[in-house]
C-alpha cells in the first residue's frame, strides 16, 4: 500500500550495509518494538512495545481489524492477550479494556511500554504463523499501535527463536541484523516479514540510479536445484513485466523481495505490497509442478497496479474497517489477466495452457448467473462479504461473480478490442499510460479518471465513454468469438454433444448421492426445484447411490431428453421431471487445434499479443 510520505530517499539494500545516518544514529527510535518467539512450538510470541514523549492524556492502543490487500474485516485482537503496560521508570500502569479492539493506558510519565502474548498459526498473506520452522508475519495481525502516533518513526527488533533464523522484510535494515526501522505507522503495516532458514536467490535489474536489486527469500523443503530452476522462471517473468511497463517503479531502499512459504502447513495464498509481496502454497516447488509463478507473476504486476496506480478510496488506508473500493475490477481483475499473459511473454507457459485459463475465463462469465445482479463496480463493492470474510450465515452463491474473473474477462475484451480498432494501441498501452499519469507520481485515481485516460490514449473519448457506460457501469460483455478469431483462435462448445444438469457437483457419502453447491437459476436442477444438500435417490428410475452410477445415468443421457427424477430435500421425499440441456462450457483453441488453418495475419496477431509459441511445458 502507498505510504502517507511522498517517496522514500533511495537507502540501503535489504539486509545489507545500513546508511551511516541509521548506522550511527543511538538516538530511541519514537516507537521502538520488540518480539521474540520462545514459545514458538505453540505458536505464541512475546511482543513489547514502548512509546515515549507522550503528551499527559491517556494513550489508546488497538488492534488493526482490517489489512492492506484485503477488504473485508479480520479480528486480529482475538489473538492477543496477557497484556499489561508500565511507565518510564517501570511502575504498573492501569490498563481498561471497553472493546474488544484495543486498550486505554493512563497515569503514565510521558512513557508507556506494552507487553503482550500473540498466538498464532494460519499462514497465509493477512494472518500470523508462528512455529519451531518459522514466524510468518502479517503486520496488522501482529502488532498493535496507539492511536494519534501514525505518523512517528518505527523501530523493530526481532528475536529469533532459532539461531538459523534469518529475517526477509521491506523494511529499512539497520546495523543490527535483527533490527529494522519504517518511516511511519502505515508502512510499517504494510512490511510483511519472515522469520526462518530461508533460501535467498537474488538478481539486478535496471541501470544507474534507477539499479534496483530482486530477492527471492524462499522457506520451502524442497532442493537448491528446484529454487534454481524457479528463480530462472522468475527472473524472465519479472523481465517480462518490466519490458512492458518500460520500468520498474522506484523501490524504496532499492529492494523488491518476493517472502515465499511452500511448507506443508501453509496456506495458499499471495498478497501485494508497496516493495514486497508475501506467497505461500503448501505443496512444494516439485509437487506444485512449479505452478508458484502463477502467484508470483500475480503479485509482482501489483507494485505497478494498485501499490502505485492506486484507487482514491484506498487512500488513506483504515486500519479500523473494511477499505472497499469500486474499481477492484482494474485493481485486482486487470492483475489477473496480465500475471499469466506475462508467463505466456516471457516463455514460460505454452499458448494451449494459457487459452485454457483464457476459455475458463470467457466460460464463466457467459456461462455464469451473477452479472444479472450487478456490474464489475458492484461486484468490486461486494469485496468485504467475500475477500477471505466469514460468517456463518448461508451467502447465494450465484449473485457473485469474482472481480478477479470479471476484470480479467474485461481487460481481455479491451485488449483485443483496442488491438482490432486502434493501430499501435493496445491495452499495454493504457495501462503504460496510467502508470505515466497516476502511478509515478502516486496520484489516486477515480473512475472517471480511468475513463478519461481511455478516451486520451484512444484518441476516442466516445468509445471510451460507451465502453464505461456498457461493461462497468453495467454488466454488457462483448462478442467474444470475433475478438478471438484475429488471432487464428476459436471459442467453441467444449463438450456440444453432453447432456447437462447444472454447475454443481455430486457428493457421496455412504450409499447416499447429494448435490454439492446451489444450482444456478435456469439450469435443469434448478428448474425442477432441487437445491444444495439434496439426495439424488434415483434418476430415469435408476436408483442412484455412488458417484459410477449418477455419471453412468448423466453418460446415458442426451441434451433436450427428460427424466424423472426422485430426491430427498431435508427428509421430504419429492418428485420432478427435469430436462436435459447441452453443456454449456466454452474453450477457447488454436484454430490449427480446431482443424483450420489461420492465415499470416492472424499468427501475426497472436504472436505479437502472447509472444512466439516457444514454450515446451
């Protein structure tokens, strides 16, 4: 997330010789942090903080409820307790709690340190892992901070649990090798950080004062070679990615670090920050068949879009609640369908692997119920409900389509839409444009900003305006299979002769077959009435009890026959008669794959948008 100074002074390189101003500096730090990790083998941290030359009032300090990169809210005051607070010279202090989310500290001289215990073990990008392996850690869900002090300089010490340890942060390093320093509150926030035996594979890119030095700080039990192979992967990715933005934005101290965790008791999971990005996947480089680059491709295309060409609503960032904004659908929608186009770049993936992802796309917004209820901008809005949020009410699952999906299904229609109508403009050309015009200067846009740098790159600011009004401000998608074939591609009926029930699986447990996920509306399942959680007990009077035999009844059946069906809804024995329709699902092939032979312009089409077809895997 951008943070609230202008731009920080290039420094030093992560983990390297500090600046002789840090170097030197004995002066206590405003805000000086301390965490050590002792009781790590059950996944509990000891925290301590000291704030000085307070004012007399008593001093507010919470719990962040929400975190950068994610939108709904996440109650991390869960995890924290034995809490209790002294002053400079060491007396107890009063501590009252009225809500769950923080603490009030009065009586105190000017000077209040804060001691805590923090559990936790769910390691992804927004929570707090902390194991004899490791401490993966979320700011926001690790640290709390006292309210009126944002703005004051952070230092942090770490206390390794194992001499081993070794420390991968955005942070600005200093003469201790355990000791970090931020600027202010909010980047400090925004620093994820681990704490393990990492490996570190690192490489420059760009020259002279805009030199920039990549790591890669992966904690994975997998071998050297496997690391080397995926560094090499990610080198020409994150190549990829600059060539088409014509730069790399001007990380703070020099530094870009991708913090990964493989580890079995990981969860998936990658999220952005302004010099840094934090992924984890519990399957190992060899298991995952080295598909890691996918997130990694992911993250990286966001400290362009959205670390710097930032939506106004996320500016400042809230700490407090959930930080929704409109135009995820270019934020987080974009992101997705450029993290794969630059693998497909960069020769890392063959084109038949990338159209699979491009159909599955197409397939689910054509196919899918959600756009009924609403555009990308109210499916960005939707982000609080849905952005790793829990509730343990029942949600309709067909009212919501992801913006990932919906704005990398969009940035693909505009991508070959500007391609077809604009000579030399492409969608790398808008967003080159808004990077230019936002995102090096790091000035907030809105939506009518994004259309007018439309119009601008367009020349057309009549097409940019019809775009807008038709597919964000509404939920109009284009003709895709036009648009496809310029680039000797086909999208077409993935299975036009199988016969269809519905978008949901079967589920079997015991001798008994239920549906598993709700039907969408218009579909045969819906329409006879049956719903999530139904007994399948038999279909064309075939009595249904195992996964063989419900796809031996759908394997016998054609598209427009009719069956009668007998279900169980919540012990009501019912009776329907339902039709089955054609399968829907749509891909997207080669034309050579669909027995057509493209011409030269439309290889030359395809090359020029995905690059040679070179790649082998």
């Amino acid at each position: 997330m951008k943070t609230m100074f202008a731009t920080l002074a290039a420094a030093t390189l992560l983990m390297q010789a500090p600046s002789p101003a840090i170097a030197q500096s004995k002066v206590p730090a405003a805000i000086q942090y301390e965490i050590g990790f002792s009781n790590a083998v059950h996944h509990e941290a000891q925290v301590t903080v000291t704030w000085r030359d307070l004012g007399p009032a008593p001093l507010r300090v919470q719990m962040s409820r929400s975190s950068p990169g994610r939108y709904a809210i996440h109650e991390f005051a869960k995890n924290v307790y034995a809490l209790s607070a002294k002053d400079g010279r060491g007396r107890a202090l009063a501590v009252t709690r009225t809500d769950p989310y923080g603490w009030t500290v009065s009586g105190h001289d000017g000077t209040v340190t804060v001691t805590y215990t923090l559990f936790g073990d769910h390691g992804d990008g927004t929570y707090a892992q902390i194991d004899a392996t490791h401490a993966h850690l979320n700011m926001p869900a690790t640290f709390l901070w006292a309210v009126g002090q944002e703005k004051r300089p952070i230092r942090v010490r770490f206390i390794p649990f194992d001499p081993k340890w070794k420390v991968a942060t955005q942070l600005q390093p200093t003469a201790d090798r355990t000791t970090f320093a931020a600027p202010d509150f909010q980047y400090f926030m925004d620093s994820p950080t681990e704490l393990s035996d990492f490996d570190m594979r690192e490489w420059q890119v760009g020259d002279g004062p805009t030199r920039a030095t990549i790591r890669l700080a992966v904690h994975h039990d997998g071998t050297p070679a496997d690391l080397d192979r995926f560094a090499a992967s990610a080198k020409k990715v994150v190549a990829q990615h600059i060539a088409m933005w014509g730069e790399h934005p001007a990380y703070d101290f020099g530094t870009y670090t991708f913090i990964a965790d493989y580890m079995p008791q990981i969860s998936g999971d990658g999220m952005e920050h302004r010099n840094s990005t934090i992924i984890s996947q519990p399957r190992s480089f060899a298991a995952a068949n080295f598909a890691q680059i996918g997130t990694l491709s992911h993250e990286f295309f966001h400290s362009w879009n959205v670390e710097r060409i930032r939506p106004a609503e996320l500016e400042p960032f809230d700490f407090t609640r959930a930080n929704p904004t409109p135009s995820l659908w270019l934020a987080e929608g974009f992101t997705q369908y450029y993290g794969p186009l630059m693998i497909r770049r960069a020769g890392e993936s063959a084109v038949d692997a990338y159209l699979r992802g491009v159909g599955s796309t197409i397939d689910a917004l054509t196919n899918g119920t959600a756009r009924s209820y609403g555009g990308p901008q109210e499916m960005s809005l939707r982000a609080p409900f849905v952005d790793a949020a829990k509730s343990i009410d029942a949600t309709n699952p067909n009212i919501f389509v992801s913006y990932y999906t919906y704005g990398a299904g969009l940035a693909l229609a505009l991508d070959l839409t500007l391609r077809e109508r604009y000579p030399d403009i492409t969608l790398d050309t808008f967003m080159r444009h808004l990077w230019q015009t936002f995102g090096k200067n790091e000035r907030p846009y809105t939506r009518a900003d994004l259309s007018h740098a439309l119009g601008v790159v367009t020349k057309d600011p009549a097409f940019a305006a019809a775009f807008f009004k038709t597919s964000i401000d509404a939920s109009g998608l284009p003709d895709y299979a036009p648009l496809l074939d310029q680039a000797g591609l086909k999208l077409r009926p993935a299975n036009p002769t199988a016969a269809w029930l519905g978008n949901v699986r079967f589920k079997t447990t015991g001798s008994e077959v239920r549906i598993d996920g709700a039907p969408a509306p218009g579909t045969p399942l819906y329409r006879a009435g049956l719903d999530n959680g139904d007994q399948i007990v038999s279909l064309g009077g075939t009595p249904i009890t195992s996964d063989a035999e419900a796809a031996a009844a759908l394997a016998r059946a054609r598209p427009g026959q009719t069956a009668d069906i007998t279900y169980r809804q919540r012990s009501i024995e019912r009776h329907a008669t339902l039709t089955f329709v054609a399968d829907p699902t749509v891909e997207v092939v080669r034309a050579e794959t669909a027995g057509v032979t493209p011409t030269a312009r439309q290889l030359a089409f395809r090359t020029q948008w995905l690059g040679p077809d070179t790649a082998a895997n």
